[in-house]
C-alpha cells in the first residue's frame, strides 16, 4: 500500500518528541503557575500626594533631567485599578511618559466603604477631581494642567471641564470615552428603565458589587473567559506569554463597586437620558456642555473596542468647541490601545508628539 500524498514518515518520531515535551512542559509549568504570583504591577517609583476616602493622588517620581512645564494629571475610570498605566518595566505608559520628559500624577481610586454610598456625580466632578487639581498646581508650582482622561475617567474630566471652562485645564486627552449612551448597547438593554429598578437596587444594597459590574463586562463576551483559559494552558510553557496573560487578567478581574448614588446618577442620567450627548447635563446644579470645552483636546478610540463601541465615542470631537482638536483611531480594543504591545508602537508615540508641542 502506497503511503499518502505528503505525509513524512521520518519526521513522524521528532513530531512525536515534540509534542511529548511539550505536554510534560505545560504540566511543570501548569504547577508552577499554581505556586507562584504574578509580576509585580505598578511599581514606576512614586508617592503618596493626597489621600482622602475612595480618591488617592499620586506624583511619579521624575525620570528624566529636563521636563515639561505643564504637568499631566491622569484620571482614571472609577471601576478599574490604575495600574494597568504602569505594568511593568518597558510596557509601564506611566514610564514612557516620565521617560519622554513629563512630570506625571494620577488620581486613582480604590472601594468606596458602605459609609460611601451616598457620593454624588458631583462629589466627583466638583470635589475630588478639583481638589486633585489644585494639589497638582502647588506640588507642581504651575497653574497650568493637562489632564488625560480613560474610559469613565474622560466622562468625568469632560464634565469638569465643561463647567470650569476658564482654567486650569491646558489640553484634554481622552482615551476610548463614550459620551452616546444609547450606543453603548448592551449596557443599555442591561439597564433599561422598563426592566431594572435603578432605585431598588441603590437603596437596598448600597453600594454596587464589583461582581454585578465584572459580570456585564464578561457578559459583552461571554465566551472571552473560556477562550483566554483555553489559550492559557496551549501556551503555559511560554513564559512571555504567561506573563503577560497574567498581567491583563488581574487587571480586568481587579473591579472597584461603585458608589451607590454615583451610579443612581450614572444610570439615569447617562444610560437613560443621555445627557451628555443630548446637552442636558448638569453636575450639582452646574451645566456641563460639551460645547463649553475650548482647550486642546485629542480623542483616542480603538477600532475593535467592545466596550466602549466607536458610534458612543465618535461624536465628542464635533461636540467640543475647542479650536484645536483631533480623533485619532487606532487599532486594538478597550485595552490594548492603552496597554501592550499594541499601544507601544501606536497611541503613545502618537500622544507624545500632540502633547509635547502643548506643554511647553
């Protein structure tokens, strides 16, 4: 009997060999993945500038021996850690940007206690965010800030800056920010007013878990789990691989719970009346109109972003009333435009030029 077409008889015991090894490398390294933690996340040297209940101000410690005059502060989305900025040495946007010159802070968040419940949109807009600013301004001895907004970050530094449209805020970054409700579409059919009581939920458990907001994530993808774990174990035996699976994973399973009215605003404001879009909105009584923003302002949105789709993104350019302004869309999703290799060779080159020119 002839052999099949192609098929190589020699090299059947090396293919073999191969794949023997391979499995006894998944299973030592499955052990070792079991007994041992991941990298070390956000470890960019900084310190502590201001600390008050679920807000955290930090000022990274410079790198460079010239920097740029106009400092940045970093507001990060209210249900994500900060550290997926600052990963690890070499994939750390924290460490580009201190590397290429700039002094950085970031206001980062961590629970609200059940004490917390009751902070407002407002207690963020016009509190912490401003409060933020103005420690900034004294650490820096500038008056001048630009301020880089991701994801919900960039709704509540549009806000601020809408209604404090006459300063401090220099330039305005927004990384992946919605700002068309209705386009967010899963989230809205999770929330629409017919089926889910806003009010119940708030006033019964305070609060919103993180297990409530993790699970409408996963719910975009609902396979996304299985398939990652299922690449996990094909790749265990490749440490780069494993690193960086390790790394993404904390950071997306690591939610923050909401604070309760916050979220009551969040989810009748936002989702339901869409008043960011429609020009309604107001913050404690203050309209917040996306037209009032004049400053510089760069829009960076991902081509494949689950989360944030481009039609909830697109239309805050033409919104603003900024002279000065710019979308950029690149390649990757919610994350990867950020974080990885992917924001490596695409977003921050791309920043650090717009906003190097505007710091001076």
């Amino acid at each position: 009997m002839n052999a099949p077409t192609g098929l190589d008889f020699a090299a059947i015991p090396e293919r073999i060999q191969s794949e023997v090894q391979r499995a006894i490398m998944r299973s030592i390294k499955g052990v070792e993945y079991f007994s041992t933690s991941g990298p070390s996340l956000g470890s960019t040297p900084k310190d502590v500038l201001h600390s008050r209940g679920t807000m955290s101000l930090y000022h990274y410690r410079p790198m460079s021996d010239e920097i740029y005059r106009v400092p940045v502060l970093i507001v990060m989305a209210t249900t994500n850690r900060g550290y997926i900025l600052d990963l690890v040495p070499g994939q750390s946007f924290i460490e580009f940007l201190l590397r290429r010159g700039y002094d950085v802070y970031m206001l980062d968040w961590s629970a609200p206690r059940p004490e917390e419940k009751s902070l407002r949109m407002e207690d963020y807009v016009l509190d912490f965010i401003p409060d933020c600013i103005r420690r900034v301004q004294a650490d820096s001895g500038e008056q001048d800030v630009s301020v880089i907004g991701y994801c919900f970050g960039g709704v509540l530094s549009l806000l601020y800056g809408s209604i404090h449209q006459d300063g401090p805020m220099k330039n305005l970054i927004c990384f992946t920010t919605p700002i068309d409700f209705r386009e967010m579409k899963l989230f809205s059919n999770f929330s629409d007013r017919r089926y889910f009581d806003v009010d119940h939920l708030v006033d019964s458990v305070g609060n919103v878990p993180p297990e409530m907001i993790l699970s409408s994530f996963e719910m975009l993808r609902p396979a996304s789990r299985t398939v990652s774990q299922i690449q996990l174990w094909e790749n265990i035996w490749d440490d780069e691989f494993v690193k960086s699976y390790r790394m993404f994973d904390r950071w997306a399973t690591d939610t923050l719970p909401l604070a309760g009215e916050y979220f009551r605003a969040i989810t009748k404001d936002l989702m339901w009346d869409n008043k960011l879009f429609n020009d309604t909105m107001s913050v404690g009584g203050r309209a917040a109109k996306l037209d009032n923003i004049t400053v510089p302002i760069l829009h960076a949105v991902a081509e494949h972003d689950h989360i944030v789709p481009y039609d909830a993104a697109k239309h805050l350019i033409a919104k603003v009333g900024s002279a000065d302004k710019e979308e950029v869309i690149l390649k990757g999703g919610h994350v990867s435009l950020v974080a990885g290799a992917n924001a490596v060779k695409r977003l921050w080159p791309k920043l650090d030029s717009w906003l190097g020119k505007r710091s001076t």
